[in-house]
C-alpha cells in the first residue's frame, strides 16, 4: 500500500523543566509507568510500544546530544553484567525484546532547543520525504478499541491519503492548555473535515469560533497528540526558521499545521481511547494511578 506510513517521529528533547528537580538527573521520558502487566517501563517505551502496534517499522527519537547516549544504552545494549546476572531468566529474555525494540529506532540530535516545531523539523533528513506519524514525548495512550489509538489514526490515514490528527474531546475549562480545532463531521461523530486549527484558545474565541455540531455546549475538540503528517510539513516549518518567525520565542508546530490544513486540506478522527500527560508533577501522579488501570 503505497500511502502507508512506516515512521514515527518522537520529539524527547526538552529540560522537562517543570519536573525539576527529578529531571536533574532523569530525563521524563525515562520516568517509570507501571503498565496495566505490572512491568514497570519507562515513559519512552510504552511511546515506542504504541508506535510498533500501530504497524510503525522505524522510529526516530529526536535527543539533546548529551542524551543520545542514556536512550541507546536503554534501548540497544545489554545491561552490564552485575546487574544482568540478578535478573530472572524471565527478565533476561526480556532484554532481547528491548535491544529488538532499539533495532527499530534512530537517535536524531536538536542541537539547540528552540521549540516543538524545531524538535520535528529535526526529523526532515531522516523522514526523506515520506508521511509519518508523529507522536508526543510526554504523552503516552490508552485504546478503548480493539485497535490501538496509533492505528485508529494511521488506518485513516491509509483511508484518506491527506494529513489526520488524533482528537478528543475536552471541557471549556482546560482548553487554554491545549490546541483545539473546528470542522464538519464527515462520520458517524468521528470523523471530520478540519476548517481551523487554533493553539490555547480562550474560552471566549472558542465560544465563537471553535464550535462543532452536536457537541455538548463547552466541550471542544482538542489535539491528542497523534499526528499522521505529509513531508510537507517540513516547508512550512522551514519557511518560519528560515525567517525567524516565533511564537512565545520558539518554533511552534499548530501554526504549520494550520498552513497545511490551508494548503492541502487535513481530517481529524475522534480516538477511541484516551492519552495520558506525565509532564507536570501532578499529571504524572495521576497517570501513576490511572494508566495501569
């Protein structure tokens, strides 16, 4: 199938500063989550894991370069001896599975840290101009179907041969921390046509401008954090660093997004499932308690 898409792209470059003074030490991809086996992983796995469910054969995990070193050690060594001789035979095995995991994955460097769209812009030279899926490194997700939330989306992809990104559903109160769009359905409820994409709306704009048919009053549909992308992407965010164009001092992405949504169309798909935040302190406490459950 040729409009299939076979990468995904994690950005896992930020100082997880607001997980300080834990991230003086750890990374917050690297922090545990026990999932719903009991296994404690760290946050970057389970990303991976959902990656490669959703059919993915290569991923790019966008680093600091003084970290490459920590999510190759993770993910394509063996543990040193000392510690390798402790585990279980269970255990043991198990590090095969992650070095196959890490066969899969290519470290790419963010030499500096200018922002989430620079973070993906980073991925263009080993995208090589293919669709891919980009996910984020601070979330991890949660399927309530029989498809993981990565395949829901990419099969829509596969579907609609254009831009689709993962949404879900959210009340007025909190929608100042997300990037929100509008659109016709063109689905069952499920499935729409994007007409705007809009970052960290007030509740006001949204009231106005961001509302969509047959939604409860103040729920708004807001980005997931699963993204399936043409290479396109790459020119628009490369027209705003070529320019120096910033929002709030960065490179961001929802403003690309919404120039490609302008220029080749985009489809949102409602998941069926939920996605789980670990970058603020009391988020990662409450995916702690929820996630395994």
């Amino acid at each position: 199938m040729k409009n299939r898409i076979k990468k995904a792209v994690i950005p896992a470059a930020g100082f997880g500063t607001r997980l300080f003074p834990a991230t003086k030490v750890v990374k917050k991809e690297l922090f545990p989550i026990i999932d719903k086996d009991g296994r404690a992983k760290p946050v970057i796995q389970l990303i991976v894991e959902e990656a490669v469910s959703g059919g993915i054969e290569e991923i790019g995990i966008v680093t600091q370069p003084d970290d490459k070193e920590v999510f190759e050690s993770y993910f394509k060594n063996t543990p040193d001896a000392k510690l390798f001789n402790k585990l279980s035979k269970q255990n043991q095995e198990y590090c095969n599975y992650l070095q196959d995991l890490g066969s899969k994955i290519t470290l790419l460097a963010q030499d500096k840290q200018e922002g989430y769209g620079h973070a993906v812009f980073c991925a263009k030279e080993w995208v090589n101009n293919e669709p891919f899926l980009l996910m984020l490194g601070d979330h991890i997700y949660s399927s309530d179907a029989e498809q993981s939330c990565a395949r829901q989306v990419l099969q829509v992809y596969e579907q609609v041969n254009r831009s689709v990104i993962g949404l879900n559903s959210l009340p007025a109160e909190i929608i100042y921390k997300a990037g929100c769009i509008t659109g016709v359905w063109q689905d069952n409820n499920s499935i729409l046509q994007i007409t705007q994409i809009y970052e960290k709306p007030t509740i006001e704009y949204a009231r106005q401008n961001l509302r969509v048919d047959g939604m409860e009053e103040d729920e708004f549909l807001c980005i997931f954090g699963l993204y399936a992308l043409t290479p396109n992407i790459f020119d628009f965010l490369a027209e705003h660093i070529n320019t120096n164009f910033r929002e709030k001092g960065e490179f961001q992405l929802t403003s690309c997004l919404e120039k490609l949504r302008e220029a080749e169309g985009m489809t949102g798909l409602v998941v069926d499932g939920k996605t789980f935040d670990i970058g603020m302190p009391n988020v990662y406490r409450q995916t702690m308690v929820n996630f395994g459950n």
